[in-house]
C-alpha cells in the first residue's frame, strides 16, 4: 500500500513530506526530512502495486488518515494502522491484498512478465457491479443490504482472472448471463470456467464462496472438486467443467510457471477455448509424463475424451472442420433451455466451423434452412471471418425454412471460420431454430 507523511493543510494546502510502501506484509520504513518539529498525520492510499480501488460516485481514491501527531528530527515513530470494518474502509484494502497475492504468484511464473495498470470500482452503495470491463475495469459491489463483494476473495479473484486472461492472452467470451451447468459458447465457458479456478487456486480453497442479503448472512457456496456433479453437463462448454479441471490441474507437478505460460502462448489466437489450452500445456510438456498423463486423466474424469497429440485431440473440436464439397449438417437453437432461453452465448445458438486456403481461391458458402420446430422463427444467418476474427462478408436476409444463405467471395490464402446464427437484430432480439446444411464449394 502506498503511505505517505502529511503536513496538514492551511489555505495553501497540506504538504506531502514523504511516502513510501508496504511491503508484501505489510511493513513499511519512510525517512522524512524535517527542518524542526512539524504536526503531521499518516495516509494510506488505496494503492498497491499496479491496482487502485476508487469510489465511482466520487471519482475519488479511497484512503484512511491517522490523528495528528508532532515529528521531529532524528525522532522515530510507530505507527501501526488497524482499519475497523465498522467504517466500511477496510474493503478497499482486503481487493487490494487479494490483487497483490494474484500479481506475486503471476510474477513468480512469468519473470519480467509487464502487469499493466488495473481499476476497481466500489463504493458502500454499489450493487450492479461483479464484472470485468475490459480493458482495465472492474466493478465491484458493495451494498450491504443487496449484495458485497470486498471480502468474497473468490470473487476478487475470479474478476482479476478476467484480468489476467485478457492481459496475458485473449479473452473471445461473448459475457451475458451464465451460470454453472450450463452449456455455453467455449470460449464463454474457457474464460469464466479460468477465472474461477484462478480464483480457487488464489485462495487455495476448492469453495467458491459468494455472499449477498443482508450483512452477507445468505451465500452461494459451491466446490470444484467434485468432477461431475448432478448440475453439470460436463465438456468443455462447461464452465464449472473448466474450473474443476483447472482446480486439479493445479495440484498436478506443473506448477504456476507452466500454467500462465500455456495461457500467454495463446494470446494470438482467436476462439480460444479449453481444449486449445490444455493442447498447449501438453505440447509445451510433452517430455514430462506425469504432467500429459495426469491432462489426460483429469480431463477423461470430466467426461472429456481427450487424446494428447493428436489433432484434433478431441473428437468434437470447435470449430469443426469443414471440408469442400461436402455438406455439413447440422442444429443451431438459441430458444433453449426453457427458463433460460434466448441467449446468444449458448453452445447451441451458433454453430462454428473453419477452413484453410492454401492460395487465393474463389469461395461459395451456402447456407440452406432444411427444417425448424419452430418454424415461425427460423431465420438463419450466416458470417464469414478471417483467422483474427474480423468479418469478412456476411449473408442476413429474412427467411425461413427452405430459405437460404449464400456468401461469394475471392479470398487469399489463411484459415476462415464460418458462424452460422440463431439470432438477429433488428429493433429488438430475435432468437430461433433451425436445421441447415452448410457447403463449401472452392474454384
């Protein structure tokens, strides 16, 4: 924490004598000059490391003072500051201890590793907050009647998580609502199912525990560590999936270093998902046995099949290969689960496919919508896009079963994904279902 020695201030302004920091247990030594005896009072920012936590209503840095005490020359003086929760000035420093932790064990993997500047938004009467708002946000609850978040290192953790994935790697996550057991977008599902078990391994407690209502007498309290709960539908489109296997992962001899290093490796390809990272961490260890074996092991306990080295070393890869002239099938339904429904972050409302061009070549994508229990809402569009993930060309008109989507174009050599879409936007949301049959025909 930054602390500096303060002159009160007169109309002119306080005067800063010297500051200085804590280190990782909090000590701290400032040697301050002074020309006689001088009334002073000790500050301790909200600052540490590479993090501040400031009161969005205020914009405001949060600190705490000590009383006023006479200093001078060649005097020492100790000053233990104790920061009681009664005043709701604690919070901003227990975020702070959290991200301090994160940064050291990220330091300790990824020496020389760059941690840039982080954000955190909190005040006493904040509520709509617990998220990451890329690039360097985020937002932090602190409601005491609804919800807080200051002393819930699970989830500090999991948001600077967020954090981390996005500043060493890439996060392809679409957000929206999520919840555990649900099936989502793999890359949803990468990046919450890592920020839940960056967490968990943070605080070295399978119990991902989150308290809201009044005084935070109510929490959502559940363990990793079991591999397929009642809840679960496991795979990689899991995110409890995901933070189960990292949770084990963790005990694995690989250690922090190899875990963050397959992450970093990864930060230029887009549609990172878990089986990207886990083919990573085997091919950066792929001399060490244990450490393929126990991948392997603790991702086949997830119902996962996983075969190290082979390519695709799953046999449902995202994204499916599409190859030329021949007709891939298949569902995609944004409308489903019942409760839930119409979302597009879920695995079935968009299906994803890729393909490789060797040299510039002449490309017919064609879409055809072949059925719909639905058959009101079954519009279907389809998107092409390059290896970084930027839009190519797109088709969107409106039809429906029997309709179709077609997409044209001279392409250089590189590797395109192809997006077929249960939603469109107009004015509102719309979500629906179809069955289609996509092929791609090369000149």
């Amino acid at each position: 924490m930054v602390v500096q020695v303060v002159a009160p201030g007169n109309k002119s302004g306080f005067q800063i004598l010297a500051r200085g920091a804590t280190d990782d247990n909090g000590f701290y030594q400032i040697p301050v000059s002074l020309a006689g005896t001088t009334t002073v009072y000790m500050l301790i920012r909200a600052q540490a490391d590479n993090a501040i936590v400031f009161n969005p209503n205020s914009g405001a840095m949060y600190g705490v003072t000590s009383s006023n005490f006479s200093l001078y020359p060649g005097a020492t003086v100790s000053f233990n500051g104790v920061i009681p929760d009664s005043g709701r000035l604690s919070g901003p420093f227990n975020i702070l201890a959290v991200i301090v932790a994160a940064n050291r064990r990220v330091r300790g993997a990824l020496p020389g590793v760059v941690i840039p500047p982080v954000f955190v938004s909190w005040a006493t009467n904040a509520r709509d907050g617990g998220d990451f708002q890329p690039p360097d946000l985020i937002a932090l609850n602190g409601d005491r009647n609804v919800n807080s978040d200051e002393f819930d290192d699970a989830v500090i953790g999991h948001e600077y998580g967020h954090f981390f994935q996005d500043t060493l790697a890439r996060d392809d996550s679409l957000g929206g609502e999520h919840t555990f057991g649900e099936r989502l977008h793999p890359p949803t599902a990468f990046s919450e199912g890592w920020a839940t078990g960056h967490g968990q391994t943070l605080i070295n407690d399978p119990n991902f525990i989150d308290t809201f209502g009044a005084s935070g007498r109510q929490a959502f309290v559940v363990s990793v560590e079991p591999r397929t709960p009642s809840f679960d539908q496991p795979g990689y489109w899991s995110e409890y999936t995901v933070a189960s296997c990292f949770w084990e992962m963790s005990r694995l001899p690989v250690g922090d270093a190899a875990m963050f290093q397959a992450l970093a490796a990864l930060a230029k390809a887009p549609g990172i998902y878990f089986i990207s990272y886990c083919d990573e961490l085997v091919r950066a260890n792929r001399d060490r046995s244990d450490i393929v074996d126990g991948v392997t092991s603790i991702l086949t306990a997830h119902n996962i099949v996983y075969q190290p080295g082979a390519v695709p070393s799953v046999s449902n890869p995202y994204p499916t290969p599409l190859l030329a002239n021949q007709a891939l099938t298949g569902n995609v339904d944004s409308t489903v689960p019942a409760g839930r429904q119409d979302r597009e972050n879920l695995y079935d409302a968009r299906s994803v496919s890729t393909f490789t061009l060797t040299s510039t070549t002449n490309v017919d994508l064609l879409l055809q919508i072949l059925s719909s229990k639905t058959p009101n809402t079954s519009d279907l569009d389809l998107v092409l896009l390059d290896a970084a993930g930027n839009m190519v060309a797109f088709s969107a008109a409106t039809n429906g079963v029997g309709g179709r989507e077609r997409i044209t174009k001279s392409l250089p050599a590189g590797t395109y994904r192809v997006e077929v879409w249960s939603f469109w936007f107009d004015n509102a949301a719309h979500y629906n279902s179809a069955d289609f049959s996509l092929t791609l025909t090369t000149s």
